[in-house]
C-alpha cells in the first residue's frame, strides 16, 4: 500500500512533545576521519536536522573491576584471581571518567563535512477499529554537515515504517487483521489522545533536503552552529559555565533546576551533538560532577551492541518518571547510543507500563571528509 501523502506530518503531529526537546538533539562518536590513516575513527550526531531519538539501552550484565586486597599477596600476571579479589560493578564515576580518558585521546579530523548515520525510533499509541497497540516507527537519517558554515548542510532521510512493540502488541495487530495502516493520535497530558490520522506502517523511499549552517544543535533554546560546537571548552569547570550561559530557567521539555538541565543538556554533549573528542571528555568530566548519575554495568544498545551503560531520572507532572539511558563504548569512550524508558507512567505517558520504551537513538556511522554530499 502506498505510504499515506502527509505521513511525515502526521508522525510529527502525534510524536509526543516529550521527544522535542527545543533545538536540536545531541551525540557523541569518534568520527572516522577519511583522511586519516585506516583505523583511525570518531563521530557525532544533529537536532533541527535529525529527530531527537531516545535513548539506547538493554540487558545488564555486570562489568567488572578487580579489587586487590593491599595486604594480600599479588595475584600472578596472567595467573587465575587469588581469594583476596573481589569482583564489584564500575560505577557511573569510573564509567564516566574512564570514557573520558578515551575520548581526549580521539583527535579531531580533518574535513569539510562531519558525516553522520544514526538510526532513531519513538513508540506510538496506535488503533485499529476497536482494537488498541503500541508500535515502534523507526528513521534512519544521514546527516552531512558543513564544518566551516560556508556549504549548505544535508540530510538524507528515510522512514523505516512501523512494527508492533511487543509480542501482545503484534498478537493485537493480528488480531485486528494485520491492518496496512493505522490510526495515530497525539497524546494529551490528560492521558488521552487527539484526534488521530491515518499511518502507513510500511516504509517510504529516502528523502534528501538542505539547510544553511545556522542553528543546527541548541543549548536549551539557544540555536548553535557546527564552528560554535568547535569553539567550547575542553575543560569539564570552564564547559559548565559556557552551558550555563544559555540557561533561561528551563521549562517545556527542559528541567526547571540548574543541575538537572545540565545533565541533560551536557549528556547531549554524549551523544547527540558532534563535538571534538576532547569537548566531549568534557562532558564526560562534567557529568561525573552532577547529582543523580548512576551506573548500568554492562548494557547493550538496540542494535545489541555492547557497551558500559548510565542513566538519570527525570521527572514531570506531564511525562511522570522517565529514564534516560546512554551506552558508550568502554575502549573508545564514544556514545553508541541513548535510550529512555518509563519508571513512573504519568500524564502523555499514562497508558504505558512500567519499563515501557519511549524512544531511542543509536549512531552507526560517524566521519569527516572531504567528499561532496550525495544529491
């Protein structure tokens, strides 16, 4: 069946505002700097440009560290752990710090473009007749973006369609007769939802567009460009006070308190945004200073890959309680993905369980180069 003609528009309608944060969304990679000698990579990631995904996220299996009683005997190099070692989770310190570390090491490539793949999906309240479901409708965004300003930026985009969340869900959609589209409705804060459009849930064909360097990524509501990400601190005191500066109070989709939309707009630093790996040491630094972080352990993101994981809480009268999580890769110190989830279902979020998925953003593929954008 053919897509329906406003499908992007009708998405955008009923994407809870929860998942919009004013501005654009930020991210973290190393960047695979194609002029560079091979294996050498880095990353990062757009807003305005590339809907702000969620965050990534999944099972727990316990990281480890070793910890050597001082009066113990040495365990032998390469030898089996003696009983003087116990084996403990990181915690969101050392997760943070040691990805730190990583990240300084990344040097910034060379490059007119910085060249972004990242995969984001949202859950929908979805019906069907009589029948209702939650799906998860997933794009998939490149994102070439112009270093000096002076070239219009480029998005290549592509929507992936929709599928059932849950077993129970797709058993719902059987049951409804495995119908091509769907009714979407915006949720209210009351917990119910608009009025609702027609969806295909098949996938539509890419689409490209273009935009001036201007305003790409945003500090809450403070619009920055590519060459305004290049120029912030690299030192975790002097990146709090240059993020502070564009605190207004918060409110919308942001914390009303200070070290809350530092945590927020700093994490973005992590894996939204495309800053240089020593900015995002920063970040790394900084976030390890704030209330409220705590350690996943061992996680893997939605594309299963496996990474040391954190998160924070927040929580709204218009969302209740939601988990941010986040997935870094433990040897390189870049973000593979952001994931949120629902502790406390409240307002948009009332019809949802306990550990529901929100939404999330996973990067593919970050580098810069000298190549022209695809038309």
């Amino acid at each position: 069946m053919r897509n329906h003609p406003d499908v992007m528009k009708s998405l955008a309608d009923a994407r809870p505002a929860r998942l919009d944060p004013p501005g654009p969304a930020p991210l973290p990679f190393v960047l695979t700097d194609v002029s560079a000698p091979a294996g050498r990579t880095r990353r990062f990631r757009a807003a305005a440009l590339i809907p702000a995904g969620g965050l990534a996220v999944a099972a727990v299996a316990a990281a480890v560290v070793v910890a050597v009683d001082p009066g113990g005997p040495a365990p032998t190099p390469g030898g089996p752990a003696t009983s003087a070692e116990a084996v403990r989770p990181l915690t969101a310190s050392e997760i943070l710090l040691a990805a730190a570390e990583r990240s300084s090491e990344d040097a910034s490539g060379t490059g007119r473009y910085l060249v972004v793949r990242a995969e984001s999906g949202s859950v929908l309240t979805v019906s069907s007749g009589t029948s209702t479901f939650e799906m998860t409708t997933r794009s998939s965004d490149e994102s070439w973006l112009s270093r000096s300003g002076r070239e219009p930026n480029r998005v290549i985009s592509q929507n992936l369609g929709m599928t059932p969340l849950t077993p129970a869900d797709a058993a719902a959609w059987r049951a409804a007769g495995s119908p091509e589209q769907v009714m979407v409705g915006k949720p209210l804060p009351t917990g119910e939802f608009g009025p609702g459009s027609p969806i295909s849930i098949s996938g539509g064909p890419q689409r490209s567009s273009s935009s001036d360097g201007a305003g790409i990524y945003a500090f809450g509501t403070t619009n920055v460009s590519v060459r305004d990400l290049e120029k912030l601190p690299t030192g975790a005191a002097a990146l709090r006070v240059a993020l502070l500066k564009h605190f207004d109070g918060g409110g919308g989709d942001l914390p009303t308190d200070r070290e809350q939309w530092l945590l927020r707009v700093a994490s973005s630093l992590i894996v939204d945004i495309p800053v240089s790996g020593p900015v995002r040491a920063a970040a790394f630094r900084l976030l390890a200073t704030l209330p409220g972080v705590r350690s996943l352990g061992e996680v893997a993101d939605q594309r299963g890959r496996m990474g040391q994981g954190f998160a924070f809480t927040s929580v709204s009268a218009a969302t209740g309680s939601i988990e941010h999580r986040f997935v870094v890769d433990a040897a390189t110190g870049r973000a593979l993905g952001e994931e949120s989830r629902v502790l406390r279902p409240a307002g948009t979020t009332a019809g949802l369980e306990p550990g529901s998925l929100v939404g999330y953003n996973v990067v593919l593929e970050q580098k810069t180069t000298d190549e022209t954008p695809p038309n």
